[in-house]
C-alpha cells in the first residue's frame, strides 16, 4: 500500500480529496490498514491532518477519505461546535504531533443544525441539558447566514463551517501563528450525507 505521507498544507489537502474521490467512485485503496502499518506506528503518530467534523454516525472520517492508521487526528463533536476541549485537541494535533492541516467538516441535513434553525425559527428556547449546549453554539451560525439571505439548512450548515473555520484560527493564537507562517492550513469542507463528495466553504493558508 502506498504511504503518501503528505508534508505540507497543499499535499496534505490533496491527499484527503483524492481519498474522497476513490471513496466516492467506490475504487477504494484502504491504506495503512494492515498489520504492518499497525506496527510501525505503535511507538509514535505523525498524522498529515487533523479532522475536526460532526460526530454524525455517517461522517466516518478514514472512510470517507479513504485512509488508515496514523493518518487522521479526529476530533469530532455534535455540529462540530469547538469549546476549549476541541481547540486544545485540534492545538495538540497541530503543534505536537505536527499536522500541516486542519479540516473542518460538516453535512448537509445536519442535525445539530436543523436544531438551532428549529429553535431561531420558534423563536424559542434551546433544548433542555447539555444539549442545548450545543444548539446554543450553532445559533450565531444560523442568524449569521439568514442575514446574508439564506433560508435552508444547507445554506446554514456552509455557514457555521466558514464559522467554525474563522473560530479555530480567531481563538486560538497557536494556530493562527502556525497558519501565518505557512506551516499550516485551515479548510472548511461541506460534505453531501447521499453522494460522499466534499465541497469546499472556507480556507486559511491554502492556495484556491
Ligand atoms: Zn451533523
């Protein structure tokens, strides 16, 4: 199995769409996903990105982007909403195991989302427990693209990705040094549930 090892922001990049794309004709290649990586990798990781998405069940990160072992730091939480948890993960990835890239990935039909559109449209309040929680962290999203004109869940799901994106590289000092310095990138992916392809929102650090 080839080990592409991608090293910097622009490769790392492409590697995950080309995954994407063998997932997505079906002409998978499941790479390092044999014994062999599994020893190989046991005393240390050197993961080429970081993947910070929703934990819906069918965003299966290795899947999706058709990888293995090692490759993919993932961080997943409902809506992808970031708290002090996610950034020092997604730091952790970056800075210590030396990750040149950081995705951001959401869906379409995303739950977490519908939910804040759900409660924003009601002009009610946020569930109940620490759900709500979440809603709550999806909201600015979802006013944010009305107020640019938008009106469907999918139109607030690229949103709260660009969102997202602008929010990692906005809190944290330590990726946002890392992305000036070309050592690192950024990008927002908006992934269709139906047809596994990824459609890109958002960047910082990574040429068009
Ligand atoms: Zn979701």
């Amino acid at each position: 199995m080839p080990d592409l090892s991608p090293s910097s922001p622009a490769e790392a990049y492409a590697a995950l769409l080309e995954g994407n794309a063998r997932f997505v004709s079906g002409d998978r290649l499941h790479p390092n996903q044999d014994a062999d990586r599994r020893s190989e990798l046991a005393p240390r990781q050197h993961p080429f990105a970081v993947l910070f998405g929703c934990s819906d069940s069918r965003l299966a990160a290795e899947i999706i982007f058709d990888r293995g072992l090692g490759d993919l730091f993932v961080v997943r939480t409902a809506g992808h909403v970031a708290g002090a948890e996610v950034l020092g993960s997604v730091e952790y990835g970056v800075q210590v195991l030396g990750a040149p890239l950081v995705v951001v990935l959401g869906h379409d039909s995303c739950g977490a989302v519908t939910a804040a559109a759900e409660t924003v449209h009601g002009g009610g309040t946020a569930p109940a427990g620490y759900l709500g929680d979440v809603v709550e962290r999806v909201i600015p999203s979802v006013l944010a693209a009305r107020a640019l004109g938008g009106t469907g869940v999918d139109e607030f799901v690229d949103e709260h990705i660009r969102r997202s994106v602008d929010g990692l590289v906005g809190r944290s000092a330590l990726l946002a040094a890392e992305v000036a310095a070309g050592r690192c990138a950024v990008v927002g992916l908006s992934y269709r549930l139906a047809g596994g392809t990824v459609k890109r929102v958002a960047a910082h650090g990574l040429p068009e």
